[in-house]
C-alpha cells in the first residue's frame, strides 16, 4: 500500500518550488497534485493522456474544448487527451489532484 497525506504534499510541493507534484507513478496511471494561486494563469497545454482533475480546495473556472463550468471543493472534471483545457478566474487558491492514464510523461 502507498498512502500520502495532502499537506505534506502540499510541503513537498512548495519546497520544489512548482505548480506540480507528481506523487505515484505506476504502469498504468500516474497522480499529482497542481497548485494554482488565486488570480495565477494557468499554463498547460494538451496532454497525450486522459485525466481526471478533483478538486480538494479553492474556487475557479475550467474550459474544456469549447465547454466552460465552475469548479470548488469536491468538483471532478474529466479531460479527453489532446483536448485543450485550462483553469481561469481563480478566485481562491486552487488544489487538485490530477490523475493521468496512462501516466503522464
């Protein structure tokens, strides 16, 4: 078994200085957690790997393709790969956990 705790990743993350950590890679999927402070840009492209984003604190807008919803604590989004999709108008900093499969990279 491999278990984590949220605010030691939230550590791990901010001591590398990133937006993301990725936490688990296995052979068929892979999860990190993407950090995006209110009024922050998000900058990811398209992905080769479909993903599913849960949201674990903050408020924001994500556009996926040509469709757009508000996401808060408990939301889970699902982005195809290659489809275009970013996070906007955060108003609260933002936490998710990104799944990828297979995994990312």
């Amino acid at each position: 078994m491999k278990a984590f705790r949220l605010e030691e990743l939230e550590i791990e993350r901010a001591t590398n200085d990133g937006a993301y950590l990725q936490f688990l890679r296995e052979r068929n999927m892979s999860v990190g957690l993407y950090a995006l402070d209110a009024g922050a840009g998000d900058p990811q492209q398209p992905h080769g790997q479909d993903e599913v984003y849960f949201v674990v604190s903050g408020r924001a807008s994500i556009t996926v393709g040509m469709e757009t919803t508000l996401v808060a604590r408990g939301s889970v989004v699902y982005v195809p790969a290659g489809v275009p999709h970013k996070f906007h108008h955060i108003t609260e900093d933002l936490r998710v956990l990104v799944v990828f499969s297979p995994p990312e990279g």
